[in-house]
C-alpha cells in the first residue's frame, strides 16, 4: 500500500510539473480553504473533495506538526495539524525534491500558509503536492550555545530537561567527530544455509561539536532518505568545520551517555 502511494505521488509529481510549464501563461485559480474544512470533507466524501478543488490551487494555513526530508517519496514533506491540533498529521504537504532550502528553517510549532495541488491518495489524510512556502511566523526554536548547552547540564540536568525537552533548538559550532551511516549486512539462514543476505543502511550521520569539556557532549542528528540532497550535504561536513544545525532537543544523557541529542537535524546555509 505504501509503496502504491510513493509511486503515485512521484507519477503526479512529474504530471503537475510538466502541467506547470502551462500555467505559466494561464494560472489556475486559488481556493482558500482551512485545514479544518479540507480534513473533514476528505474524511466524509473522498472523490467529493477531489472534484470539487479539481483545477485549483489550494492555500492552506495551519501550524507545523512535521518538517522533514527523510520520506520514502523523496521529497520535503510538511504536514499541518488542524486548528485543535488534536490531529498532528491533519495534511501532508509534498514540495519538489529540489525545494529543501524553503522548508529546512521550519519546525514543530511555526504557523505557515502553503498552496499545493490536493492529489488522490488511499490514506485518511489529504495530500498537497507541488507545494509552495507562501508565508512562515517568525521560528519558535530557541538560539543556543555549545558551551551554555554544557554548562546548563551539568548545573542542573533535571532543570535543563524541563526548558530544552522537545523544543527546537539553533545550534551553531566546530565538529569535533562524525559517526557516518552505517552499513550492515543481514544473513538469512535457511536449514543452516545462506540463502539471502541484504544490506541496510540508517540514513544518519551523527555530528558531535568541540567543546572544552569531554565529559559531556552536544550531538546533532541528520537523516535524509537514500542518496537524497540531505545525505549529499552531510557527507561533504569534515571535522573541524563550523556548521549551524536546527534540530529537536529530545535525548538528554541517551543510553546512560552524557550527551545532549538534536534529532530531526537539518544542516543550515548560514
């Protein structure tokens, strides 16, 4: 089914681009519609829906529940949660592949307005594709120092849990180590035979930054999916570099390690 879905996306994807190259000269018209409305009408009448904003430019605004590049489909996804926010994946929003630097800043939190083309799809929450970034509040993540990371936690570990858990931090610094993806070979046996092997690979890299103390260490976490431009990005970082990384401060002290974890990393431009 997921499979299904990611390649119906890429068909589309390449279709609304080369329909694009048209609307050049002849834009469809924009239907404002609220994240709300959209995620109801889906949910109640599927093929409804999808004739109705047929032809059309959707805008939609809402707050980010979700800003990544690590999907199946390759491309940046943004998903938007309803006004409650008691559905945290309400509508997902695909941008071109090549449009990572409009959505890297984002994060959990920030309200943004995006118009997108609404695609059909077997899953219960509407998708945008071809999206673009109309306008974005101002980043609820915090600005934070290497050194106050380190001093904060080694104050106070519980006090600095409390302020920084879950909260989006700006970290800029020198790498001190890189730990790259790594890749395993998995065996299966068959009658104590070699039938089938493959190989997995974690889409990760793990950035630790220089600080003066050795004790305890700040660690920026970046996933992209495959061979996709994030992983190109990462893979050009070398120790001694000064990077500015966005990410989600969710482990303090992970795996019994004195270290504090962005997850969700995004490397920055400037």
């Amino acid at each position: 089914m997921r499979r299904r879905i990611v390649g119906r996306i890429l068909c589309l994807s390449v279709l609304a681009s080369l329909a694009g190259c048209g609307a050049r000269t002849n834009p469809l018209p924009i239907a404002v519609v609220s994240v709300q409305t959209l995620t109801t009408e889906w949910r109640a009448q599927r093929k409804q829906t999808l004739d109705k904003y047929k032809g059309n430019i959707l805008e939609i605004s809402g707050t980010i529940s979700l800003a990544t590049n690590d999907t199946s489909a390759l491309l940046p996804l943004v998903s938007l949660a309803d006004a409650e926010a008691k559905n945290r994946s309400a509508v997902k929003c695909y941008f071109s592949g090549t449009d990572w630097a409009a959505i890297q800043r984002l994060c959990e939190g920030q309200k943004i307005t995006v118009r997108g083309q609404l695609i059909d799809s077997d899953g219960s929450e509407p998708m945008l594709l071809n999206c673009q970034l109309q306008e974005a509040e101002d980043s609820p993540a915090l600005e934070a120092t290497i050194a106050g990371l380190i001093e904060e936690y080694k104050s106070d570990e519980k006090k600095m849990a409390e302020k920084y858990d879950s909260h989006w931090l700006l970290v800029e610094g020198f790498v001190a180590e890189i730990e790259r993806p790594k890749v395993k070979k998995i065996e299966v046996k068959e009658n104590q035979q070699i039938v089938e092997s493959e190989v997995e690979n974690e889409h990760c890299y793990r950035f630790y930054f220089k600080s003066d103390d050795d004790a305890a260490r700040v660690c920026a976490v970046c996933c992209g999916y495959q061979n996709d431009d994030v992983l190109k990005k990462c893979a050009l970082v070398r120790v001694g570099q000064k990077i500015k990384v966005l990410g989600r401060c969710d482990r303090i002290e992970w795996h019994e390690k004195k270290r504090v974890e962005l997850t969700q990393g995004r490397l920055l431009d400037n």
